[in-house]
C-alpha cells in the first residue's frame, strides 16, 4: 500500500526537534513507500498563527531534506469545514449547547461527589426549540457539540461502544467511547476546534496514514467516530513517543532553545538533527545516517519505544562529528570551494581535516593552517632542534610518505623521538599541540610553507 501522509503544524511558532520528528516519521514513511507528504499548515487560529513562522517551517523542513509534494494552509479552507459542520448538525450529530464554563464544572464536580464520571450529560439534548430560543435572546451563543455513537436509540442511555485501531506504534488500542464527553467541534465565537478541520482535511486530501505524537492519542477513537459519521474509512493511526528536554520537560514552540532553527545556526549538519530526532527512543542505534534514503532504510516505526526519550543537546555533538568523518569529500565540495580551498586540493584536505572537526566551520581555521597564515609556536629549547630539522626536508614533489621519511631522518640526526620528537614539528607547523595527521597535512602545507614555519 503506498502512503499518503501529513505534517500539521500550527504555524504558532518555531518548529523544535520533536516536530521535526513528527515531520521526519511521516516523510520517511512516504518515502519508503513512494507515497507522498503533504505539509499542512493548521492556521484556523488566525490570530495567533502567523504567515513568518509558516515561511520558517518550510525553510526548516527544507534544511532537514523535505520538500514537501503540496503544501496547504486550513485558514483557505473554511467553506469546507462550514459545510462538513452543516451535514452534521442537519443529521443531529452536532447539536448546540449554552452552558458556560463555570456550570459544566459546577456539573463535573457534582458528577465525581457522586462517583460518577466526569462526562457531559448531554443535557442540551434536552432543551425544546422555545428553551434555546430564551437562552439566544438572553444572549447566550451555542458552542457545538459531536454526538458521540455511544447508545443504541436514547443518547441518555450510553452503552458500551469500543473503538479499535491497530496502531503503527503502539499496537491494538481500544477505548469506549461511552466514558468520553461529546467533543466540542465548534466554539461559541463559531472558531472551529483544531479537531473538524483536520478530519476533513484528512479525508479531503485521501490520507491512508496519520503518523503523530502520542499526545493525541486520547483524540482518536473520537476522530475515527467523526470519520465515520461523515461518511468516511478512518486512515491507519500511529502514534510516537514524544521527546523531552534531558531534564525529562516537554518540548514547546514556545521554548525556541531546541528549535530547528536554532540547531542550524549553531552549526549542525541537518543529517545530525536528522539521524537524532528519528533514532533517539527507539530500539536502534543512533548513528548518523548520510542522507534521508539511508535514514528511510533504518526507520522502521514499529522500533519506537513506548516511553518518552530525552533529547540531550551534547549528544548532537558527538554525531556531528562522526557524521563529518565520514562524509565524502564530493559532499563538500560546494562548501569548501566557496572557502577558497581548490578544487585539485579539496579531496586530500578533507581526508585530512574531516576527523578533526566539531562543526564543518571548523574547516575554515584548517585550511588557514594549511594555506597561510600560522604562527609558528617553537620553545626555546626546541629551537636547534627545529633548525636541524628544516635542513633535513626533502625536495617536493611530497606525498603520504613523505612525513615518515622526513621525520626518520630526523630522528637520526637529533637522537629524539616519540612526542619529543614530533610534538615540537606538529607546534611549529601548525601552532598547535593537537590536531589532524601531520603525514596527510604536510603535503598540503608544501615545502615553501614549512620552510618559513621553522625558519
Ligand atoms: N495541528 C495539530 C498539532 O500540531 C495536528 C495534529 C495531528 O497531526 O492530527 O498538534
């Protein structure tokens, strides 16, 4: 079966690394099954979402390797959803209620002192037409109310009425929906809930999967009811585990701190974010993946653990670094082309450098070290030493062996070795005390640079 799946965020602020994951799930989904992902941009709150934040969600998914197949924004999509509230309140299933906050809580707190369920009563079911016309004239606006299919013929009557859904994730699931209240769709200022829109919006767009977090779980026997009420077969529901901060809190838009944005400022591969946001909390290892078709290879949603998995920023860092080590110099060579290191160069300082790097901007500081502008770190003592030294380089043409036979003659003529040895060449050469093999950056620093570093 292909996929056709969805991404829905409110564009309400940045997207962080658990929507990503979100996001990741669903277009690794696709992938693997030539589906396709659509982004759709839940923006019925128009005063809160924001035409910014939905730009910033397209760059970050777009860093992150996702080009969306159709992109569509519910604040264009009203009619639609007006219309799928009218079949509903025409078949009696959504029904108006006035009660205001205060007296359903008033209600729900009699219903526990009588060690009932908290569950609406459905007493709105009860006002005649006169009634609802005394409430409208006295000013009260209805919010609207989904009859939950939880009774046989009397609404007052709720019987037991299990909804099963086989989750990607989480296996069989079932809940009755006789110990649930009848959702409200609409709100008394007549703004829809996030709820109705996003089923007709699933049915609209033929979704097959809906791949979420575990936060809506506790929505979806009520979704899948609303589906069928109008008319439709519900899609194959998963729900993930959710991330949290390493302190063990729930990521929020709002927080900003681990947000795509932010992680690509700080310097991130998008495959280190990547890698990271899909493999944390499941039963694989997390290593970094090359590219999205080897994350698709890996991804496998049934591996998703059940509990939540913190997301710890340092371990971005390791990855990072293991993904620069192995990546192909034919990777980077748009980058470090635009850092001025030739073409003919680029491969060879790569294999050098590509182990010693935290961040790619790292690579800028090697490439002086390569190219220019080092000062050369000699102690005193060390000074004859390197003097002998200089006299013993051979003539170029240098290659990979050249460190080797350099440094044993060396060794010959002073009578040092080991760190001795090297350390005092490796500080005069690059000015530094640790760094990438001298044997692959000498040839690259070429025999006019190191004459004048250990002049
Ligand atoms: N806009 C909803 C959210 O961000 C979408 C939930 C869903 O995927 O159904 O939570």
């Amino acid at each position: 079966m292909t996929a056709t799946v969805r991404f829905a965020p409110s564009p309400t602020g940045q997207i962080h690394i658990g929507n990503a994951r979100t996001a990741l799930f669903n277009a690794l989904y696709a992938r693997q099954r030539g589906g396709s992902f659509v982004l759709r941009l839940d923006d019925t709150d128009v005063a809160r979402s924001r035409e910014e934040y939905a730009e910033g969600i397209i760059r970050d998914l777009d860093w992150l390797g996702i080009v969306p197949d159709r992109i569509e924004r519910q604040s264009k999509r009203f009619a639609l959803y007006d219309e799928a509230a009218e079949r509903l309140k025409k078949a009696g299933l959504l029904y108006p209620c006035y009660e205001t906050p205060d007296e359903l809580e008033r209600r729900r707190a009699r219903r526990r002192a009588r060690g009932l369920p908290p569950v609406y009563d459905r007493s709105a079911l009860k006002l005649s037409d006169a009634e609802r016309a005394a409430l409208e004239a006295e000013g009260r606006k209805p919010h609207w109310r989904f009859l939950l299919p939880n009774f046989e013929t009397d609404p007052f009557e709720t019987t037991r009425a299990e909804i099963t859904w086989d989750d990607l994730c989480r296996g069989e699931q079932s809940v009755d929906l006789a110990s649930l209240s009848d959702p409200v769709l609409l709100r008394e200022d007549g703004t829809y809930l996030y709820t109705l829109p996003s089923i007709v919006d699933d049915i609209d767009f033929a979704m097959t999967h809906v791949i979420r977090g575990e936060d809506h779980v506790a929505n979806t026997a009520v979704q899948i009811a609303i589906f069928k009420a109008l008319g439709a077969t519900p899609p194959v529901f998963g729900h993930h585990n959710l991330l949290t901060t390493a302190s063990g809190e729930g990521l929020s838009k709002r927080s900003g701190a681990l947000s795509i944005a932010a992680l690509r400022e700080a310097g991130y591969e998008p495959m280190t974010v990547a890698s990271l946001a899909v493999l944390i909390g499941t039963s694989d290892a997390v290593e970094p993946m090359a590219d999205l078709d080897a994350l698709a290879a890996q991804f496998d949603l049934s591996h998703v653990s059940r509990a939540p998995a913190r997301f710890d920023p340092a371990d971005l860092d390791a990855l990072n670094a293991h993904l620069l080590r192995d990546m192909p110099a034919d990777k980077v060579a748009d980058r470090l082309a635009a850092l001025g290191v030739p073409g003919e160069t680029a491969p060879a300082f790569w294999e050098a450098v590509s182990g010693n790097l935290a961040k790619f901007a790292d690579v800028e500081a090697w490439w002086r070290i390569v190219d220019s502008e080092v000062v050369p770190v000699i102690e005193a003592e060390d000074r004859d030493f390197i003097l002998e030294a200089a006299k013993h380089l051979p003539p170029e043409p240098w290659d990979g062996e050249t460190w080797k036979a350099w440094t044993a003659e060396v060794k010959a003529a002073t009578g040092r070795k080991g760190k001795g040895l090297f350390m005092p060449l490796r500080k005069a050469l690059t000015g530094l005390d640790h760094g990438p093999e001298l044997a692959r950056l000498l040839p690259l620093i070429g025999r006019r640079n190191t004459l004048a570093r250990l002049a």
